[in-house]
C-alpha cells in the first residue's frame, strides 16, 4: 500500500509539472507547479506513514508526537516545492535539474528522519551512519531522474512508468532509511506522550490519500493545451467538411418526377 501511494503522488506529480512546462501564462505555469508539490509531498509523506503502519516493536508501544509529525509534511511538501519551482522556473535545464534533484531529494530524507524522530517509544532509537547516507543519496537520485522524466516525458504512458518507478525509489529510500533502525527497549510502565498510528496518523493519510485520488481524477479529466488544440483542429476540419458536402449534394440532380 506505501508503494502505491508513493507511485500515485508521482504520477500526479509528474502530470502536473509536465502540464506546468507547457502553460502559456505565468499563473496558469505556478498553480500547476503549487499542485505538483503538494502531490508528490503528500504522497511521500503517506507513503512513509502508511508504512510505518507496520512498524512495530517487542516490548513496547509506539506513539507519535503530533506537532513534529505535521511538521515533516509541511516540510515535505515545501522542500518539495522549492525543487519543482527550480526546475519549472529554471533557465538553465542542466543546472535547474541537478538544483532541482538535490532540494527534493533533501525534502524526502527530512520528512523521513522527521517522522522517525516523531517516535515515542521505551527506550532509544539509533542509525547506523552509512546507511542513513545510503538513504539520502537514493532519495536524492530518484528525485533528480523523477524531474528529468518531467522534462523530457511527455506521453501519458511514459510518464505512467516512471511514476511506478519513482514510487519503486522513494519506498527504496523509504525501507533502507528503515534498515538503519536499531532500537533498543527499556521497559516502563509509564504512559508514553503522544498519539497512536491508529488515533492519529490513519486517519490524516486516509484523507490526504484520498487528496491524491481525487486531484489526480480532477488531472486526468482535464485536457492538455495540445488535446485542447488537436481537439480545436478537428472541430475546424469538420466545421470545412460541413459546407463542402451541402455543395456536393446540390449538385446531384433531383430525380425526375414520375
């Protein structure tokens, strides 16, 4: 389930940066942009919570620290934001796309290590350092080829592809950030501050799942300045056709009368 959210914030993500680079006006350019962030954002951020679902811990409970939870989502969409706007706004392709990558890539490794410092639990979380750097240097790759497919993919079922691919190296970056994980528990009886997945973090990716779905059914419903054009074109051709078949048909011959 954490892949597929992950490749839905993609594929919508990727349809409206894609629709972003070929807005004829600015603001037209910016709102595109603005609802590429929060896709991809909002799908990375479910797609790590969602995952996290199936996280447990023997001999422990697990909570979640509410204020630093809704932190790494804004983080995610904003840093987010920053790497779509470079690469939408960006003079330079080359230089936009590797500006571009770093920011996003960076955004997901933040909201990552945000929500796993949201944790509540007895005991003591610790990372093993290569791995965590293993982490953020896949997350930083998967964003740059992410915003290079946005640049040079334009086909609906290639942009389809690597969107399962993007969701395929997010949840990459997702599940090595998780082998880093080593916890150590300390048993207490002491109720743990914050709240559980099931009370807090379930609900808030149900509804921004269903975010993802119904901004993606609004994306796909709404034709592309070149659907809008090749549908122009052939309204024209057949508005020509019109006239020249009346012309044809009065120049049969009525029948004669019997």
């Amino acid at each position: 389930m954490s892949y597929v959210m992950a490749s839905i914030g993609a594929a919508l993500g990727l349809r409206c940066t894609v629709r972003a680079l070929a807005a004829t006006t600015g603001s037209s350019r910016r709102n595109w942009l603005l609802t590429a962030a929060s896709a991809i954002g909002t799908g990375i951020w479910t797609m790590h919570f969602v995952a996290m679902l199936g996280f447990n811990v023997t001999g422990t409970e697990i909570h979640y620290d509410v204020p630093l939870t809704i932190l790494s989502l804004l983080v995610a969409v904003l840093v987010v934001g920053a790497g779509v706007f470079a690469v939408g706004y960006g003079r330079a392709r080359g230089r936009a796309l590797v500006l571009g990558g770093l920011t996003t890539g960076l955004g997901v490794a933040s909201m990552h290590y945000l929500g796993m410092a949201a944790l509540r639990l007895h005991g003591s979380v610790s990372y093993d350092p290569i791995v965590v750097a293993l982490s953020v240097a896949i997350a930083v790759v998967a964003a740059t080829a992410a915003l290079w497919a946005a640049l040079n993919i334009k086909a609906p079922v290639a942009v389809a592809v690597a969107s399962l691919v993007m969701g395929a190296a997010v949840s990459s970056m997702h599940y090595t950030g998780m082998l880093a994980v080593a916890v150590r528990v300390v048993p207490s009886d002491q109720a743990l501050p914050g709240a559980t997945a099931m009370q807090f973090i379930f609900p808030l990716a149900v509804g921004l799942g269903s975010y993802l779905f119904i901004t993606s059914a609004f994306v796909a419903l709404s034709p592309t300045a070149d659907e809008r054009a090749a549908s122009a074109s052939a309204a024209r051709h057949l508005g020509g056709q019109g006239p020249a078949s009346a012309r044809a048909a009065s120049a049969v011959p009525p029948a004669p009368a019997r």
